[in-house]
C-alpha cells in the first residue's frame, strides 16, 4: 500500500527554522461598500489592517480573536484566495502575488486549506475516494484507479477505512465529515495548513478527538499550522504561538506561555476572562466589561479598542499605537 504523504522528514525543523516558511509582511484588505445618498458612512471597509507575522516548519500559530475580527480574511489571503490591497506575502521567499506558473502550482500543493463547516465544504454528489482523490487528480492528473493506494492509505491515516470511500458525504457524520476534509488537505504533502475554525461546528467530545488527530499529523509529517479559532482554550492547546487579533490588527503575539502566562493588551485579559468556568464567575467578568463598553464599537482614530478598553488613557483617543517588543518574541500594540 502507497502512503502518498510519507516524503517529509521530520529532522529538518532546526535548519529551517532560521527562515519562515510564510512571511506576511504589512497586509492590508480593504472592502469598497455601496454609499448611499446623503450617506456620511466609509467609502470601505477595513478588514485587516497593516498585519506582519511568520510561520516557521513545525509549528502552529494560533490566531485568536471575535468573529468579524478579519481572522478569516486574514486566511483566505494566504491561501491566495483573495488578493490583499497592499502589502506582501511570501513563502519560501517568493512572493505568492509575483510567483510564476510553476511557482504558483507548488505553492497551491504546499499550501492548504481545511474549512469551518464540513457540511458545507464537501460536494455532495462526490463519494469519500473522491473527494480525498481529487488533489491528485487535479495537480498530478492520476485516476482512481492510480490511486486506489493512496486513498486507502490517507482515510486510515484520518481514522476512517477504505471500506468508507464509496460513501457520500450525508452518510458521514460531522466528525467524519472533518476527517474527510483533513485527508484531502494533507493528500499533496503540503508544509502549512490553514485550518479556519475546523472544530467549531462540531460536538465537544468530537473536538477533542479532531485536535488530537491534526496533532498527531503534525508530529508525523512535520506540519506547520496557521490555526484561526475563537476559543482560548482551543487555541492554548493548540499553539506554540499566539496573535491575539481585534478590528482587523493583530494587537498581541507571542508564545503561547507568554500570552497565556503574561497577557499584557486588555483584550488578551478580556479574552481569557470570557472563558466560563465551573463557578460562573469567568461569565459574570464577560457581561461587566463587554456589555458596558458596547459590542462590536471601534473607534476610527486613535486605538481601535479604546471605546471598550477600561483602561484607555486619553492618548488612546487620538494616537494608535504601533506594536513593540516587551520580551524576546512577545510583542504588544497598546500605550501601556
């Protein structure tokens, strides 16, 4: 039986490790919106804002923040998705937006994608072998046939069996559903995963079994994860390092012992404070402080969290603040 994505080898972390995988340098994504008449609403709207971070082999970066923060956004342009308005990103050192043809085909192969909802982001007229079966149909022009090993071989990897391939997606459940979605992610070898809120959708007790099984793939074939999710806790077991995003700006990033050891913006501790506890007083905090400063308010000027900061100081009206370093890799954008 052929495993297809048994070509990475997991010694190599420390050698690449110098140089990222992904350097996203300084992106922008603007939306322009219809203006109404007499309307004094934006012209646009800014989904991500002036964002910089990287991905090295191995490792995961978890994105963490509200929903509409421009997490998902973020994603899509690294996937080359969506273009950004401006800035740069690059993997391997090339840029994904200047890349020639053959540059581009690897990039698609090395990079991939896995979804929110595995109800929606399989076809439904499509069998299991299929499905994981198309990446290799669509870069490397194989048949089902050529395949048959490598399906075989992929499904088991996930924790489903070949038995299943000639299944369709309704007879699958949500968790299988997500294992199928993983194998077709991982079927080319890739080096870097997005994986956009793949847990969410489903039950508790299945979630953790999803987690594990994207951790156990990692160790395995020495994977590198951009992992975008709203719960901290999934994020703390997840991440070897954390971007704490808000308005589209990434206010926080550091290692994950760091932001969850020493979170130093309000939001980061606003964040953690929202996670319920057992004794409810974690969800007592939450309606305190996100209710009294008004859901979803930012302000154009100065610091887009001040309206909802309880501790903005009177310089966070009217100067935003640029990110600097506290320690060694733990950065913060805030003018305390």
């Amino acid at each position: 039986m052929i495993i297809h994505i048994n070509l990475f080898a997991a010694g190599n972390t420390t050698e690449i490790m110098d140089a990222p995988l992904l350097s996203v340098q300084r992106i922008d994504k603007s939306f322009a919106l219809k203006r109404k008449f007499f309307s004094s609403a934006p012209d646009a709207c800014h989904a991500v804002r002036d964002v910089s971070f990287e991905i090295h082999a191995g490792e995961t970066l978890g994105l963490v923040g509200e929903s509409g923060c421009g997490k998902t956004t973020l994603a899509r342009m690294v996937a080359r998705i969506e273009r950004p308005s401006s800035g740069k990103i690059y993997y391997r050192g090339i840029d994904i937006f200047g890349a020639k043809q053959a540059e581009l085909r690897e990039y698609r192969q090395k990079v991939q994608y896995i979804f929110q909802d595995p109800y929606a982001s399989l076809n439904p007229r499509m069998s299991a072998g299929a499905i994981v079966g198309e990446p290799f149909r669509i870069h490397e022009g194989r048949t089902d046939g050529e395949s048959r090993g490598d399906l075989d071989g992929l499904l088991k990897m996930v924790g489903l069996s070949s038995e299943q391939k000639n299944r369709y997606p309704h007879e699958f459940s949500g968790g299988q559903r997500q294992r199928l979605g993983i194998a077709r992610a991982i079927a080319l070898n890739p080096e870097i995963v997005i994986a956009d809120e793949p847990v969410s959708a489903l039950d508790v007790s299945v979630q953790a079994q999803i987690l594990n099984l994207l951790k156990d793939l990692q160790d395995r074939f020495n994977l590198s994860y951009l992992f975008i999710s709203h719960d901290m806790g999934v994020i703390r077991f997840m991440s070897d390092r954390v971007a704490v995003m808000y308005g589209g700006r990434i206010v926080e990033i550091g290692p994950n012992e760091a932001i969850f050891g020493n979170p130093r913006h309000p939001y980061t501790r606003m964040l953690m404070d929202a996670v319920p506890s057992f004794t409810g007083q974690a969800v007592k905090r939450e309606r305190e402080v996100f209710v009294s400063f008004g859901e979803g308010e930012r302000s154009e000027t100065g610091c887009l969290f001040w309206p909802r900061c309880p501790e903005a100081l009177p310089v966070c009206r009217e100067t935003a603040p640029g990110i600097a370093g506290i320690v060694d890799g733990h950065l913060v954008a805030c003018h305390r």
